[in-house]
C-alpha cells in the first residue's frame, strides 16, 4: 500500500460520512456568495471610508473580534496583518454555510427521488 492509496481511501471515507464532495462544498453558490458578503463590503469600506455600508458589519464584526485576539496575542502588529486571520475566518464561515446549503440541498433531492 503507498501513500497515494492511503489519501485515496482517506478521502474515499471523507465523501461517504460528509455525503457531498469537498469540491463541491468549496465551490458552492452558498460559499463564494458568503465570502463575498462577508469581504467585499468590509474591504471597500476599509479601502475608502465613504463606501462603508451597513452590509459591512458581519465582516466588521468579524474582523474587530481577530483584532482583540491578535492585538491580544501581539499588540506591535499593524492593523493590516489581521486581514490574514479575517480571510481565513471569513472562509471558515463560508465553507461552513456551503457545507450546510450542499447537504441540504443533497437532502432535499434524496427525499424527492424517494418519493418517485
């Protein structure tokens, strides 16, 4: 047995519990409009302070809460090294509401081909 059948078989267990394919999770609707919500609105705000809208407060709020973390953990940093952990927890949301929309929508059709 090598390491790629080892990945195989790992990733073959992966797809039987999660029912939905990471692929797909990641390049769901679901996911890439949260992240877009969750980003865009923040970053355009923060690039010009007149474009700030009420949709920029998940995102602001996300990213005020990684600031008091990291300021916390290593209060010399410039603000602009927090949008590393805003990124990645901004996709961790997303991934997350593209998990839950694919295995609901994966649901939903399980259910109408029982019905047929």
């Amino acid at each position: 047995m090598t390491a790629s059948d080892g990945r195989t078989t790992a990733l073959r267990g992966v797809r039987r519990r999660l029912s939905v394919s990471p692929r797909r999770i990641v390049s769901s609707p679901a996911t890439l409009a949260t992240f877009a919500l969750l980003v865009v609105p923040f970053g355009l705000g923060w690039l010009e302070t007149r474009l700030f809208s009420p949709l920029a407060l998940p995102g602001y709020l996300l990213y005020g809460v990684g600031t008091a973390i990291g300021n916390a953990i290593a209060p010399r940093f410039d603000l602009w090294v927090y949008w590393i952990p805003f990124l990645g927890g901004s996709g961790a949301i997303a991934v997350a509401v593209g998990f839950g929309f694919e295995w609901w929508r994966e649901r939903r059709s399980e259910d109408s081909r029982e019905r047929l």
